[in-house]
C-alpha cells in the first residue's frame, strides 16, 4: 500500500538501488549499513535542492530539510499512526493502531522512519498532525526541537513470494503466545519482506520523499541479508511508480484488504542468503 508522492512530470528514472552508485557492501554490519544510508539520504537531499521538480522540499518547509532515517520503535506508535491517517484518505487503507503495535513490537527492523529536526522557533507556524506526538531531540534542548516524523515504511516477514491477507493480519493473541504459531502476520523465518504501509504526509507528497526513504529501507533490507525478496500490493496507478524501483509487476492481487482491487509487485534481491 502507498499513500506517497504520486509520479513527478520529468523526473528521472529511479537507479537501481542495488547498483554501484548506492556503494552497496554485504559485508558491512548494520550499523555500517545505518553510516551508508545516511550518506545516500545526503547525496539524495542535495540532488532535490537541484531539482527541477513541480515541488521542492524545502519550499514546502520554512527551516532547513536535514533527514534523518532510523528503525522505527514502539515508542513511535503515535506518530506512525498519526502519519498514517493522515496520508490515507481511505480509512480502509490505512493500517490500525492495533496493528503499528504489533508490528513495532515483533519487527521493528523493518520499520523505517525519516525525521526532521524542527524547533517551534524555526518551525514559524508550521505544523503537520505528527508535530503533536514528536519526541524531543535532546532531553532539555534549550530551543525545545523535536523529531517530526515525515514518511515511514512498515514491514514485516512472509513465508509466501507475494503478499496475502495473512501477512497482513496480526494474531490477536501476541503478547502472551510467543513463538508466533499462527499463518498471520509476521514469520520469524520467512524469506519475503512484505511491504505494508509506504506513507508520506500530504503537505510533502510530490517532493521525492517516497523515493528517498524506499531506496534506504531497499538497501537496508538488501544489505543487512534479511530476505530474499521485498513484495507489496498497489493500486493500479501506483504500478509503474514502483517499477522504477525494480519491482516487477505479477497482476491483480488476490489480498481483500481495503476491498480489494490490488496489483502484486515483487523485486528479487541479490545479495547474501537470509540470516537466521
């Protein structure tokens, strides 16, 4: 699912994100991966300052755009949910506070979120609904900055190459029964990352946001040996966005949720086998 930048009239087509210009090494460990990543976010927020683009980032904000993408935690449960009622216009679409919960508790590896600085000085009026659940960045920070949450994308593990409406669900009964024993929701030693939510907030859609956090949370995924394969399901519209990243289109979705009416995308990664 995408509530995200729709495609920008003449812009470039996405790199391969596993190619040579993201310095991909399988060797390095995740906090390497977390130094290179940041580094990708850097060279990506100084080629949108250049952009010719219908919307540029920093004219939306009225204080300087400096990301910083990290794992998403359970302590992040309003912001995402605030992001996420936010981006989906339908209620259906939208994942559940129910639902964050689970996924921040039993994989949070594979939820990312890309922040930015804003102090209420700087911020001059400005404000987005996950302002209110922002943390601060420092405890006792004398100009109060907080770290507003953007955009995010939300995952889990999946037995099956696409996704389902049971990689989708949650065992209701998580907290106490643990292994997860069921088909539902995330699998400890599934090979698929499923991709459940990519959202960015409306005031920043169309800026390139989308394409920036989906290239560090690929090449996270991909570095790191995680799985085999990223899959999600898209509204027709969304189809070609998601084949510049690579993804290959498989047809119409079997999944329900939402009502139905999804397409199956699917990239196959090339690195390492999955860690266990």
């Amino acid at each position: 699912m995408m509530a995200d930048d729709r495609p920008i009239k003449g812009d470039e087509p996405v790199p391969d994100p596993f190619g040579p210009d993201d310095a991909i090494d399988d060797t390095e460990d995740l906090d390497d991966e977390f130094v290179e990543i940041q580094k990708t976010i850097s060279g990506s927020r100084r080629r949108l300052s250049k952009s010719n683009g219908d919307v540029k980032v920093q004219e939306v904000l009225p204080f300087p755009f400096l990301p910083n993408v990290r794992p998403l935690t359970i302590s992040d449960l309003e912001s995402c949910v605030a992001l996420e009622n936010a981006a989906f216009a339908n209620p259906d679409h939208r994942c559940s506070q129910e639902k964050f919960e689970y996924r921040l508790s039993s994989c949070p590896e594979l939820c990312m979120g890309l922040f930015c600085t804003v102090s209420p000085a700087s911020a001059k009026g400005w404000e987005i609904e996950t302002c209110k659940p922002a943390k601060p960045v420092e405890t006792g920070r004398d100009d109060g900055a907080v770290s507003v949450l953007l955009a995010h994308v939300v995952g889990t593990r999946s037995h099956d190459e696409l996704v389902t409406d049971a990689a989708m669900d949650y065992p209701r009964d998580y907290r106490t029964a643990k292994p997860n024993k069921t088909a539902l929701g995330h699998q400890e030693d599934g090979h698929t990352v499923a991709i459940h939510s990519l959202a960015v907030h409306p005031k920043l859609q169309g800026c390139g946001l989308g394409k920036l956090i989906m290239k560090a949370y690929m090449q996270q995924i991909h570095n790191s040996g995680t799985a085999r394969r990223i899959s999600l399901i898209s509204q027709g519209y969304l189809v070609n966005y998601y084949t510049r990243f690579g993804f290959v289109h498989k047809g119409e979705s079997s999944a329900a949720f939402g009502g139905g009416g999804w397409h199956d995308l699917t990239i196959t990664l090339g690195g390492p086998s999955p860690k266990r």
